[in-house]
C-alpha cells in the first residue's frame, strides 16, 4: 500500500528520489490508531486529536521537495503535530529543530517519535514567531496556514537558506518559497493552493 501511495505522490508531479525513498523508509500507519491503519496509505490529511491533522502525503512531498535538504542542514519545522513531516525531514539527514503550540501533542509526540528512532529537537511554544534562539537555519518549513508571511521567520534564514509556508485565510492558502538570496535580498516563488489547518500564535490566526 505504500508503495502505492510513493507512486501515486509521484504521479502528482514529486521527481525528488530522495524525497520518494524517505516516505518509501517511513511506515505512515504507525501514525495512525490502530482503527484507523486503513486510512493511512490513502493521499490524504487526517485527524490526530486536537482538531489537528497528520498533512496529506503529497503535501509533505511538496513542502520537503522544495526545502532541497542536504544532509547536514539545520530545518525548523513549525507544527510537530504527529511527528511524521519531522521524519521525513531525519531520514533526509537534516538535523531538526521542531515547535509545536499545542502542549497535548507536544507531550504526546515528543514520547513517540524517539521511540521509532528519530529524534528531532523538541519545543513547545509559538513558532509563529520563529525560534529565534537558534537561528540561523538553512530551511524552515511551516506546516499550518498563516495569514501573512511572518518577517521573524526571514530573519531566521541563512543566505541561501529557503522558507515554504502556506499563506492565505483560514480553508486555503497558496504556497510560498521564500529564498534569502542575500543579506537583504529575498526571492519569492508561489506555488498552488493547499488546505491546511490555521497558524495559531502571534503572527499566526490569534
Ligand atoms: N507536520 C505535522 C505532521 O507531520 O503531522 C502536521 C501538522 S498539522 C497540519 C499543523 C500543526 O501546527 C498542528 O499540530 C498545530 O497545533 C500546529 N501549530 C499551529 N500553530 C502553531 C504555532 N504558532 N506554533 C507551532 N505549532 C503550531
């Protein structure tokens, strides 16, 4: 059924191999409650408690495609919820900062995904403002729809480092990558609509 899947989120148009092999390495139904397991080869988002969602499979190609990790690179992913963007994220070798908002699936996920093997940096808190104590990263990859592009967040990049975040209300949003060509120079490329659920925070929907 994975195999499937793979083949399906290529035939949506993701080339990236890597990509492909890292979601080919990672059973999604382990994300999944045991009831739900038929639910998790299907391309689509699902429900993991707290009115939050597991991303749907080609999203998570899309937004880690254009992230074009190389092993090494420092990525802040913004939304842990299930963990499973953040696997992806290791299985690219990138060392992972990720902040989640809300504390149930912080604790939750924080438990779980060390014990598939992977272990990203943990944090609880607004990532709508970024984790500047950090910084500078190579990628940051926001994972939940913002209204505006949050400047904190391009501060945060390194020249050459690369943003892609979903921007628009809160049912749909266009995606954008954000590259810091220089200092202060920024390239911007939009992509199409994506349904995520809202940015809460700060400089996310209050
Ligand atoms: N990347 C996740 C995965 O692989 O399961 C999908 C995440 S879900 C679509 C979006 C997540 O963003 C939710 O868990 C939500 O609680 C979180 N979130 C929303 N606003 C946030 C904020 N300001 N800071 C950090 N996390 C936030």
């Amino acid at each position: 059924m994975r195999k499937l899947l793979i083949k399906e989120v290529a035939a949506k148009g993701i080339k990236d191999q890597r990509v492909l092999e890292a979601m080919m390495n990672l059973p999604r139904h382990y994300f999944f409650d045991d009831i739900f397991v038929t639910h998790a080869y299907e391309d689509k988002a699902f429900p993991i408690g707290q009115g939050q969602t597991i991303s749907q499979p080609y999203t998570v190609a899309f937004q880690t495609e254009q992230l074009e990790i190389k092993p090494g690179d420092k990525i802040l992913e913004i939304g842990t919820g299930s963990g499973y963007q953040a696997a992806i994220l290791l299985e690219l070798g990138a060392d992972v900062y990720t902040i989640e908002y809300n504390k149930v699936l912080y604790e939750k996920t924080k438990i779980f995904l060390p014990q598939l093997g992977y272990k990203p940096r943990f944090f609880h808190g607004d990532g709508s403002k970024g984790l500047p104590d950090f910084a500078p990263y190579d990628g940051i990859i926001v994972t939940a729809g913002a209204p505006s592009l949050p400047q904190d967040l391009v501060k945060q990049l390194k020249v050459g480092g690369k943003l892609i975040i979903p921007v628009g209300n809160n049912k749909t949003q266009v995606m954008y990558r954000l590259t810091k060509v220089a200092e202060n120079k920024i390239s911007k490329k939009a992509f199409n609509n994506f349904s995520f659920v809202p940015l809460r925070g700060e400089k996310g929907w209050k």
